[in-house]
C-alpha cells in the first residue's frame, strides 16, 4: 500500500466523512464492486453418458461446473478443496490477472498444484472486461470436466452496447470419454502415440439425442415467438475445435473472448478450445423446435476425430406451439463439411474491435514463432511399445523448435520471485534457430526439437509483436494459441509463408480485434501485438490439450514495473507448496 505523509491524514479523513455523508443522505449516486466468495470442492462423482456410469472429476457434484456471474470491477474469491486423488489447480481463462499472477491457476507455472486433501483461495478482481469467459482445470487433462461459464455483465447501472436481451443462455460446448481421461493422456504419455479420441459431444454436458441413451436428457433452451436472446457459447473441448449452428436462424456475433466486438451476421460459428462467442439470436422463425448442434472441424489432414455430433435444442414457448408440434422431430442445421476451411476463414476474419481502440506502431520485441507438431526418434534401449508414433517415433510439438517442459520442483513463478536457480532460463529463441519452408516439405531433420524450459524476457510496459507460423512438420493443422495474463490484438492473418515485405500491408491497425486465444490457419500463420504491462510469468500454449501436453508451449518473464502498481503482488499465505 502506499505510504501517505502525515500531513495529507487530516485532508484524507475529512474526503472519507464526506463520502459516507454523501453515501447515506443519497446526494450521489455511489457505484460498489461486490465481492463474490464461493467454494468449490473437487471431488469424484458418478456421471452416467451414453449408457455408461463412470466416476468423473467434478465441481461440486456437477458436470460442467458452477456457472459465476460477476460485474465489471467486482472481485472474485473462490476457495478451491481438494478431494479427488489427482493434483489439481484452477485457471480463470481469459481474465487478465492484473498484478494478480499467482491466482492464474497453471500447473507449475504460477503455482504448485492443490494436493489431494489441500486447498487453496484463488483471489481476483476483473478489470475493464465484459462479456464471457470461463474456468477450466489446469492440470494433466482434468480439464475434460472440470470447467465452467464466467459471465462478466457491465457495471452496475451501465448497459450492454446492443439492446438488452430477454434471456441469456451460456452453452459450454465438451468432449466426453467412456474411459478416465487421465487414464487416456497416461497411456498416450507411456506409447508416445495418439491418443484415444473422444466417444461424443457436449452442449452443457449432454450428448443430445442422436446418441444412444441420451435423448431424455437433451438441453432444451426456450425461446417465445419475437425475443432476441443472447447465447454465450464457449469451447470447453480437450481436443477438439468445432462448428456450432442453429437449425434455420442466424446469429449475430457481438462478442468474444470478453470482448465487444462489431455486430456482424452469421449462420455458423467456429470455436476453438478455450474461445467464447456472445451471439444475439432472434425468434423469427415458425415456432417449433431446432437443433442447436456442434461438430468436428478437422484440419490436419489424416488424422482420426470423433465423427459424431452434439445437439441441444431450441424450444419456441409461444401459444402458437401446440402440443403438436412440440412432439415433432426438431429441424437439423446444415452443418459444414468437417474440413471446411474456407467457411472457417471466412468467419475468422470478420472480427473488428467495436469501439476505438489503440494499437501499438512502436515494437520493442519484434517475435516470431514456429508452432506445429514433431516426431522424436525412439530413444536408444526403448522397448517398441513406447514407440507407437509413425514409423515407430513419438509424437512431440513444439515453439521455435523448442519443446516446452513444466518444472516438478517449483513453480516458474516462485522460481523467479525467490531467486531459485536451476529452474529455467531465460534463453527462448526470438526466431527460429534454422530457417526453413514452414509450410512445405520441411527436411527429417527439423522434425525432433530440443526439450527445455525457456522463457522470454520481456521488460515493464513493452510493446510485442508476433508472428505465429504454423508448419507442416509431420502435418499442418488449425493451432488455437493461448496467452495468459493478457489480451492481445490479431492484425492480421494468411496462408503460406509470412513474408514481412508482402504480408504487413494486410495489418489493421485501426480496428483489430481484441482476443485471449488466436486461431493460426491451418498451413497458414496470424499476427498478434500486445503492451507487456502485466508482470508475473505468463504461459503462451495450443489449447489443443494434446499439443500442450507434448510440448507445444513456452512462457513470458513479464518484469516489474516502478512502484506497487506496476509490481506484482506478494504471494498469498495460503499458497500450495510443491
């Protein structure tokens, strides 16, 4: 806190009396942020799917999770209680954790995992972002079904920049095992190949009705004849980017990543893992009952992908719905192609900022980074079993041919706070070590990176710019890129090669959209700039939980600024120890 001479006590005193006159003879209008405690209690809990019963990791009994609703400028306090068997740790997706970095909840990284029987209070205030986010496990693949929606509405007495809807419905599209996930993951680990793909969909933890045993338990959203509706739709999938469509209605996208955005109309969206979409939906259509349904989009040519779609339904409530046509079949959207990637471009690019917004022309960290997958050789005296990738190898992923590895000891965090050597350096390459035709045939020997765990240095208050390209070692694919503790704006995105003397007058500069998670095109690369003023230890990473898991990650050393504010904050008594 910062210190106050004495003599500005007395002038202090006096404004603090006057406030809670004014406070309670109402003379003004006074505005307080709220502070949102809640519990949550991580704990294995029966879970029936497709005529199956497996014991599932959840919060507080449910699948998905507790939904949180908060106001620009409230605090969240939540106290995380660990009763599973596994480690666990909680990250709030998107919220930018100003000063805040040991509540961001990555394993290893801004903290050691709450150990079964341990707990630990995640405490944090949201900061100049409106609209939905949402918190998801950070450990192994817990993620699968620990998560949940975080809506952020205005601040009191403030509005939404559209007419207020008549109702908002968050819908946490998943993915669903019959098996343990964490058995899924270890086994892949333990053979070096692919693993098991999932066994269905969800909308809100439920398959829908065109899988076996499933229909009873549809989710049903309502709508009368004339609302407009807000549907917050959110990715929560492990693995898995997907469409999303409502039979015979068009959305109208007005946000994403808790960011307004300029309404723009569409009749399909595309998420990755870990984006969010705030569509307007109106009841304009013959009042009976639509399929809201998800499916694959598959980018990476070859590979295996759950084939199956996910259906919820929307439900007109108007007088003029009989019983009738209640009963009848719900309309199936045409859904495109999984392999779509014109259609998946085509809604990409149509994301601006809706208001003005400043983007910054001064680089001081002028960045490029490879993203893709790897194969490693079978090491020397392994048995062929732990060798079941391609051609007997094991798959890796990395970033700039360097594939990221989480510490066991401590966290990435508390290394740099405390000084402990041995932990990780700081020696995360600017470029590519070798350059090389991202995109084309890239020669075997590009295709094992080196393990390590490197950082990048950045500086309080610098501006970064990145080019994120994707290659086609092993195979080209759709990469949703992650960077906690900030927002970042994507300028631009294409196919093919960056080409710095081609390609930077597609850049905008006035009016980019402002996102936490950038899709980079199959193939292809996108273009992202962020002001480095949050300081802390922030991990950048695919939120394809296969591609992190193999490496495809690295992290950002943010230092502190000048003074209390531009410092981060002292970690808290509680915090779990390795």
């Amino acid at each position: 806190m910062a210190v106050l001479r004495k003599s500005s006590y007395p002038f202090c005193s006096f404004l603090f009396l006057l406030g809670l006159f004014l406070l309670f003879t109402g003379e003004m209008p006074v505005t307080m942020a709220k502070v949102h405690s809640h519990d949550f209690l991580v704990q294995a809990t029966p879970v029936n799917r497709l005529c199956k019963t497996r014991s599932t990791i959840t919060v507080n009994g449910m699948y998905p999770g507790p939904t949180l609703e908060v106001n620009n400028g409230d605090t969240l306090e939540v106290k995380v209680t660990n009763k599973a068997r596994y480690n666990v740790t909680i990250h709030w997706h998107g919220v930018r954790q100003i000063r805040t970095g040991w509540a961001d909840g990555p394993e290893f990284v801004t903290q050691c995992p709450i150990r079964p029987g341990g707990s630990y209070t995640y405490r944090f205030t949201i900061q100049g972002q409106e609209g939905t986010l949402w918190w998801h496990a950070h450990s192994s693949w817990l993620r699968a079904t620990v998560y949940g929606a975080l809506i952020i509405r205005p601040k009191e007495g403030n509005s939404y920049p559209f007419a207020k809807p008549t109702r908002e419905t968050p819908l946490l599209l998943g993915e669903w095992w019959n098996a343990n996930p964490i058995n899924v993951v270890r086994q892949a680990q333990r053979t070096g190949g692919a693993p098991n793909i999932s066994d269905a969909y969800t909308i809100n933890g439920q398959p829908g009705d065109l899988y076996n045993c499933s229909s009873k338990d549809t989710t049903i959203v309502p709508i009368n004849t004339g609302e407009t509706n807000l549907l917050r739709v959110i990715n929560a999938a492990l693995n898995q980017e997907l469409f999303f469509q409502v039979a015979n209605h068009k959305l109208t996208v007005v946000g994403a990543d808790a960011s307004y955005v300029k309404p723009f109309t569409t009749s399909v969206l595309m998420l990755g893992p870990g984006q969010t979409c705030d569509v307007l939906i109106t009841a304009d259509q013959p009042p009976v009952k639509y399929y809201m349904a998800a499916r694959a989009y598959v980018s990476a040519q070859g590979a295996p992908f759950d084939n199956t779609t996910t259906t919820a339904i929307l439900e007109y409530k108007s007088a003029a719905c009989s019983a009738k046509c209640i009963s009848v079949k719900p309309v199936m959207p045409n859904l495109p192609a999984f392999n779509d990637t014109a259609t998946v471009t085509a809604f990409t690019t149509s994301f601006r900022s809706r208001g003005k917004v400043f983007v910054p022309n001064k680089i001081d960290h002028n960045l490029f980074f490879t993203v893709g997958l790897g194969l490693n050789n079978c090491p020397p005296g392994a048995s062929n079993s732990s060798c079941q990738g391609p051609n007997g190898t094991r798959f890796t992923a990395s970033m700039n041919n360097h594939s990221f590895v989480l510490p066991s000891n401590f966290s990435l965090l508390q290394a740099h706070q405390q000084g402990i050597p041995g932990v990780f350096t700081t020696d995360f390459p600017a470029n590519p070590p070798v350059q090389f035709d991202y995109t084309g045939n890239v020669s075997r020997s590009l295709w094992q990176p080196v393990s390590g765990t490197r950082l990048y240095r950045l500086k309080y208050g610098e501006t970064v710019q990145i080019v994120l390209q994707g290659t086609s070692i092993f195979t080209a694919e759709n990469h949703p890129i992650h960077l906690h503790g900030y927002d970042f704006f994507i300028i631009a995105e294409g196919f093919g090669n960056f080409n710095p003397r081609r390609d930077t007058s597609k850049f905008n500069l006035v009016d980019p959209p402002l996102r936490n998670t950038a899709p980079v095109p199959v193939g292809g690369w996108a273009v992202i700039r962020f002001v480095a003023d949050n300081p802390g230890v922030w991990l950048m990473h695919c939120h394809l939980d296969v591609h992190i898991t193999w490496g495809l990650a690295m992290a950002f050393l943010v230092e502190n600024g000048v003074g209390e504010l531009q410092s981060i904050e002292h970690p808290p008594e509680d915090l779990p120890v390795c």
